[in-house]
C-alpha cells in the first residue's frame, strides 16, 4: 500500500483517489500519525501532501523526519516537499509573486519519476512559498522559469519532491507521474477495483444497518442514486429514500425523479411537499453561508420526522462535499459548509446515527460505482446539482419570483446544450441570477431588468475546473431564448473564471 499523509490540502483525497486508479491500495493518515502505526502500516511508498500553512507559521505541521528514514520512496507535493526541504536544511521562502495556476516546467534530467513526459509540459502550481535552496544531496528534475526546483530528488536516497499539484486533472501528465512513482518507484501492487468497492459496501453496510431501517435522502442525482441502490441491495425494503421538495429545485425536477425511482429503478420513494416551510426560512436572507446552514437545518427537521429513534440516516456525502467544509487544526480551510456537514448532523454523526459509504469518493469514482451497478447512462451522466439547489444561485434574497426567473433560464440553458450535443462534454452547467438590474432596451422601452450569468464547466472530479469555450452561435441562442422567453431579463453574461480560484457555484 502507500500511505498519504496529510498536511491539510485540499486535494489530499484526490491523491488517495489517483493512487486507487492505479489500482493501488491507499490510505490516508494525518501527518503526525505516530511513527510505529505508519511503520505497522509496511507502506511501499509515503506521498506527503500539500497543506496551507506557511513552514513557518506559528503551529504548522512539521514533518517526523524518521519517516525519511523507514527506507519506503517518499515524495513531498507543494508543502510536503516544503516541509522535507525544510526538515533537511533547504530553504524555504515566499515567492515573490504567489503563483496559482499553469505553469510550463522543463524537464531538465529525465530520471524514473518523470519517465515519459515529454521536454515540456503543463501543470498546475497553487503555492505562496516555495524552496528557494535545496538540501545537501538533493538534484533538480525539472524547473519552469518562475521555479527552479518544480521537481527534485535525492541523489542516493528515494526522496523526491513536486513543487506543483501532480493529482490535479489540469496538470497535463500528472497521472504519468503518480503512475511513475506507485509503480516505477515504489513498486506497489496493483490489485484494486470497483466491483471490491462495491461488493465490500454492500456487505459492510448490511452489517452496519443491520436489523435497522435507515432513512436515505435521495435528489435524482447520480451519489443519492448510487446510495439509494446501494441500500436496497444490502437491506431491501429496510431502506427508506425520501425524496424532499425543498422548493429550491429545477424545472418539473420533482416528477422527473419520482418516475426514474420508481418506473426505471423500481425502488418506493416517499415524496415530501415541504417547498412553502423551505422558502419561508430563507425569506430576507443574503448570506451564502446562512442559507447553506438553514436549509440543512430544514432537511434535518424533515428527516428527524422521519427517523424513529433507532434508525439510521445515510447521505451520498462526496469526498468534496467533506473537505471543502471541514477545519480542523493542519487539513484545509473551510471554503463552504456543504448542507451535509451542518450542526444537526454532526451530532448525529456524533451518535453513529449517520452512514455516508462514498464519502471516501469522487463523482467520477460514484459513476464508476453507477456503471457497476448497472444505472442508466441519464443518471449516471447528469451533471451534479448542489444540495441548496438554486438558492445558492440566486445571489441575494431568495423569492418565489426571483426563483421562477431562474428556473425558467436554467431550463434553456440545459434544453439548449443537449440539443446542440454539448451536455455530455461539460461537467456542470449553471444558470445564476445576479443581484444587480441593468438598463435594456426591448421594442422602444427602456428596461431595467435582471442579468443571468451562465456558467459550464469542465472538470473531472469538482476539485478543480475550467470554463468551457462554448461555440459562440450556441451561446448566443441560449443568450437570445432567455432574454426573449424569460420575463425580467434584459442580459446574459458568460463567467470564464477557472476554480481555482473561483469556485464553480458563484456562492
Ligand atoms: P464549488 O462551488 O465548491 O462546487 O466549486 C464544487 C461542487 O460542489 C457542488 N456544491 C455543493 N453540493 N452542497 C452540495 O451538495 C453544497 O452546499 C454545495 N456547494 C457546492 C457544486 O455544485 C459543484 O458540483
């Protein structure tokens, strides 16, 4: 196995989720894990991750340097090369600009770690300091022009190191160089797969639930639906989804999911009306956080009217959903409080009430897991839609007319994208109404009227992405129906802003 080791990234798991693709056992630990539990561990290799601190903020985490010495390869990413630099009396400072994004490295000696990538080549630096002198013994790799040390090694020792963010999807041959580590260097055995996935969850959670019932949210999308059948295959009927209309979703949305659960998956759905008690908590509210944390807080009140006092609650939690809400001490800042992580089910989860089987996952690891499970291709493709739904994509108050504005934007933009064939080549695509009015002109009126921004992205986990350049005649359809079929709308805008550092939902 190799063991990751976290320093706070929030692109630790993805790491995790590219050494498993290699068909490589993993496991992630902190990256104080006492010494003896990570020897006990006999891993094949050490990846340390990268982390947001500064080496020498006040309390950031250092590396145990015994862990150099378990003989197992190590390889530093961003802060993990930082801290090894450190560790071993490199130096270590800030750049003078912080650099986020492409970058071009040249390889400069070819060596087992960067095998196969050619002279130059892109990837993706998200760094303020960086290693400014490399430690006695060390060698460069590879440098681009703003960074001399993008990737290094230890001339005798296996201690390698990457300035830049090898597991992220726009690093262009970063999988080649994970790949080269697990397999070329490490030598780690290859033998993991979906289909032990699945059959160790159904199991796991047959144990787990055991006589129980346990009560699952279920919105339509491909990690509720994984979920959902995941449950019904372990404890049958003992498995109750629920699907709740929260008032925040799409277009006809409600009995389009109804009819897949229970035409094509032949799974009972119990249906909540709960629109009018949703939006009534969100009335005056402009707070992206506020408004995360009130509908969370209204789905726990649903479901607890649900739950009988022994059942359990499962949620299709994501990995990203995780990570980008937790903050502890070392692992990541908190960026948005995912509806799945707010008070009322952090005590639950307290009371192991709460089982969320692919919170280890990724949405591209959650289709694999669909495909295994024999759903259809129009679940397993359809684009992920936030638990908060459009309420996070009505910038300022949420109303019934606000919404009805967007539902009907929204609408187009999908219809618009499968007729002309791009659905299926974007991630995510999204409507959002702005809080500002614009001037307009339609016949020989002023208007003064709503601005929808859309915005598609492409990326293959969530964790980072990129505008798609839609063709300009598409764009200007789907920008000409919605000004013309959707009332209070004078202009549409297109956001081109990749995440990092934007984020994909604007709020
Ligand atoms: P961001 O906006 O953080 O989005 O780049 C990454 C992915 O997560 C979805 N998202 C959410 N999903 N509850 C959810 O269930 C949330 O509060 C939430 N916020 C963002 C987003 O749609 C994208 O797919």
């Amino acid at each position: 196995m190799i063991a990751v080791l976290d320093f706070g990234s929030q692109y630790t798991q993805l790491i995790a989720r590219k050494v498993r693709q290699l068909s490589v056992y993993t496991e992630i630990h902190p990256f104080n894990l006492p010494i003896e539990r990570l020897k006990a561990l006999r891993p094949q290799g050490v990846i340390l991750s990268g982390g947001p601190s500064s080496i020498y903020d006040e309390g950031a985490p250092q590396l145990n340097p015994e862990i150099l010495e378990l003989g197992a390869p190590v390889l530093g990413i961003c802060y993990g090369l930082q801290a090894m630099a450190h560790m071993l009396k490199g130096k270590v400072a800030p750049a003078a600009t912080r650099e986020y994004g492409y970058k071009e490295i040249e390889v400069v000696e070819p060596d087992a770690l960067l095998r196969g990538l050619p002279k130059r080549s892109r990837v993706w630096m998200s760094h303020g300091d960086r290693v400014e002198r490399l430690p006695r013994g060390f060698t460069t790799l590879a440098s681009s022009d703003t960074c001399p040390f993008a990737a290094v090694r230890h001339r005798s020792r296996p201690l390698f190191g990457l300035q830049f963010h090898p597991e992220v999807h726009h690093t262009t041959h970063g999988d080649n160089i994970l790949k080269n580590f697990a397999l070329r260097v490490c030598r780690a055995d290859n033998t993991w797969t979906m289909g032990s996935f699945v059959r160790r969850t159904v199991e796991d959670l047959r144990e787990t639930v055991g006589r129980r019932r346990v009560v699952c949210a279920v919105s339509g999308g491909v990690d509720s639906t994984v979920l959902a059948v995941l449950l019904h295959r372990a404890v049958g009927r003992q498995a109750v989804p629920v699907f709740v209309d929260n008032g925040v979703l799409r277009l006809n949305e409600t009995e389009q999911v109804i009819r897949t659960f229970q035409e094509t998956l032949g799974i009972r759905v119990r249906f909540k009306r709960c629109a009018p008690q949703f939006l009534r908590q969100l009335k005056g509210v402009t707070n992206p956080e506020e408004k995360r944390r009130r509908i969370g807080r209204e789905f726990i009140r649903v479901f607890f009217r649900e739950l009988g006092p022994d059942d359990l609650l499962a949620q299709g939690t994501l990995y990203p959903d995780v990570i980008e809400s937790v903050s502890t001490k070392g692992p990541s800042a908190t960026i948005k409080t995912h509806h799945n992580r707010v008070r009322e089910v952090l005590k639950l989860i307290r009371q192991h009430r709460v089982i969320e089987p692919l919170k280890d996952l990724f949405k591209d690891e959650v289709r694999a897991a669909g495909k295994e499970l024999g759903l259809p291709r129009e679940i397993l493709w359809r684009h992920p839609f936030p638990g908060p739904g459009l309420a996070i994509r009505i910038l300022g108050e949420v109303t019934r007319k606000r919404l009805d504005v967007l539902r009907r934007a929204d609408a187009i933009l999908i219809e618009e994208l499968k007729a002309s064939g791009q659905y299926d080549r974007i991630w995510q695509a999204l409507a959002v109404l702005l809080p500002v009015q614009t001037v307009g002109v339609m016949g020989d009126e002023r208007t003064y009227e709503n601005v929808i921004a859309l915005r598609c992205v492409e990326s293959v986990d969530g964790m980072t992405a990129d505008w798609v350049r839609l063709p300009g005649d598409a764009l200007g359809r789907i920008a000409s129906r919605i000004i013309n079929e959707v009332r209070g709308v004078n202009r549409v805008v297109y956001d081109v802003s990749s995440k990092p550092p934007s984020t994909i939902e604007w709020e």
